[in-house]
C-alpha cells in the first residue's frame, strides 16, 4: 500500500473515532438534559410586558419577575422603579393564557421595603417571597393570598461553623423546598453560588462555604452567576441561571446545569440556551409543555421547541 493511502486511511481512522466520541458525548447531554428542558423557540409577538414608560410607579421593570401557574391563571410578580436611584416596588399582574397579562388595578402591591429578584415558592396555604433588598440583601416576605405581603426581614446566613457569613452582598435569592427543608441558593456580587439550608425559615446554614456552582472556565459565564430557579424533572435538579461572558456585564444570557444532589452541578454542553440579554429565566409548566420567561428589562416569552413542533 502506498504511503498515501496509509495516510489517508490514519485520518478516516481517527476521524471515525472522533465522530464516535462525539455522538457519545451528544447522547449523554441529551440523557441529563431533554430537549423540553434546553431547546426553546420565541414567542413571536414578543415583548410580552415591560414598564410602562410614563410617569408611573412601573416607568421601568427589572430583573427577576416571577411567574407561577395556579389552575388556569398565571400570576407574575415584578419590580417597578421610576428612577434609577428609586424605590424598587412590587407589582403584580395576571393572565389566563401566560401571554397578554392584566396590571392589578391597585399597584404596587408592596412598596414600604426594596424588593427585586423574587422568588416565590408555595408551601401549604401560604406563600413565600425571597427577594433582595437594598444592597442586595435577600429578605423573606409572606402572604396568603398573593397580593397582601408582609415583610419578615433580611434572611440570617450562617457559615458551617454556625457564624455569620461576612458582610457584602447575599441576593437574587432562588429556593425550593424538598422533604420539609428549605434550599436557598443565593450569590454575593454574583461571583458563583452558594447553597444554604434551612428548617424553619429562621436561620440558614451554608452546605459548603464555597459555590457550588462556579464561574467559568466557560466563556460564557467567565464573569458572573446567579441562580434563578431550581426546577426538579424525573428525578433529576435543574437550575436555570443567567451569566455574563464579559467584564463590564453589558450583556447577560440563560443557562441550566442538572444535579442529582444540589450540591454538585454538571453545566449543559451547549450553554447559553438564549443570549443577547434574553436572561433571568424562569421555567413554568402550562399543563402540556414548558415555557420559559426572560425577565431582564423586557419580558419574553419562549416555548419549548417540542411545543414548537406540536403546535405547527
């Protein structure tokens, strides 16, 4: 055989290796990560709800609304600010299809206590709002019916050793609860994610005194992390949370990691699932598909590409 055709059958060689390597890779990804969970297509007539740009209370909207689905309604949380250095109030707003939603006629529902990047977790008859403060300190607020909250103070950090994390920042706070235990991951200048728990709601524990959920070495999300939900799906975590792949956080994306634990985190390979500022997602369950909502600045709306194919 000629030195060239040994050559060339080297490079088939290989290269079939590496095809095989990388089906294999693909095929794992889509094993920890489903395409209902990962592949999302715009809703066309986007933006769904942004401020209103008068004179009002809600001039402008920020990052992190929230958005549960209650029976047939669909009930969205958010902040309002008229000025950049503002109060950032709390406004809520309703919708029977998760696409044209209604102002509540008596906004702001709260405004005696700085509140953005909510969360809102159900647990019994009662439901629970962490938000951050100003300064970006989480606090917890509470209601019984989703429009009347009551502030109940800055959330108390430990470190493992029982002491008071250090001072600075503690915000966009995002919690689920699992078994009567309260998780809260939560982020300090948005420099990686910690996890703390919790019983009582009184004081929280971190599980390390490390993120468990790093920057980089990604590009993607070489320069800041934030969680924004923690879904569980088929006995599986999944924690949708937005980046920045640049030092001056002009631009911010979407991106999920899976764990079996929500200690140890495995990043989706094809991270950002949205980009170009479509961030701060939060997943949401209509009854037949997932939707994901973007809350920064503007709130978008994306359906799973499976919804996607279903509905053409």
């Amino acid at each position: 055989m000629k030195p060239f055709s040994i050559i060339i059958l080297i490079v088939i060689f290989f290269s079939g290796i590496k095809c095989y390597h990388s089906k294999k890779i693909n095929d794992a990804a889509k094993a920890l990560f489903p395409l209902e969970l990962v592949q999302f297509v715009a809703y066309q007539n986007n933006p769904l709800f942004s401020g209103t740009g008068d004179s009002t209370w809600d001039k402008k909207i920020r990052e992190r609304g929230y958005i549960i689905k209650e029976d047939s309604i669909y009930h969205l949380w958010y902040t309002g600010y008229a000025s950049n250095d503002g109060n950032r109030s709390l406004g809520y707003a309703t919708s029977t299809d998760g696409i044209n939603f209604t102002r509540y006629l008596q906004n702001p529902i709260h405004h005696s206590s700085w509140v953005e990047d909510i969360c809102v977790v159900k647990s019994a008859d009662t439901y629970y709002m962490f938000a951050e403060g100003k300064g970006d300190s989480a606090h917890l607020l509470i209601s019984k019916d989703k429009i009347n909250w009551e502030e109940k103070g800055n959330l108390d950090i430990r470190q493992t050793n029982g002491k008071p994390i250090s001072g600075g920042p503690f915000g966009t706070p995002a919690v689920i609860i699992e078994k009567g235990l309260w998780y809260l991951f939560y982020e300090r200048n948005d420099l990686g994610i910690w996890l703390a728990t919790s019983k009582d709601l009184s004081i929280w524990t971190n599980v390390r005194d490390e993120p468990v959920l790093k920057m980089g070495p990604e590009l993607y999300d070489q320069f800041a992390v934030a969680m924004n939900q923690v879904i569980k799906y088929k006995g599986l975590y999944y924690g949708y949370y937005h980046a920045a792949a640049f030092k001056d956080w002009h631009e911010w994306s979407t991106n999920v990691a899976v764990s079996s634990d929500l200690i140890h985190w495995k990043k989706y390979p094809n991270n950002p699932i949205l980009g170009n500022n479509k961030s701060s997602g939060i997943l949401v369950n209509d009854g037949t598909f997932f939707r994901l909502y973007t809350m920064h600045n503007k709130i978008n709306l994306f359906f799973s590409s499976k919804a996607a194919t279903f509905l053409n």
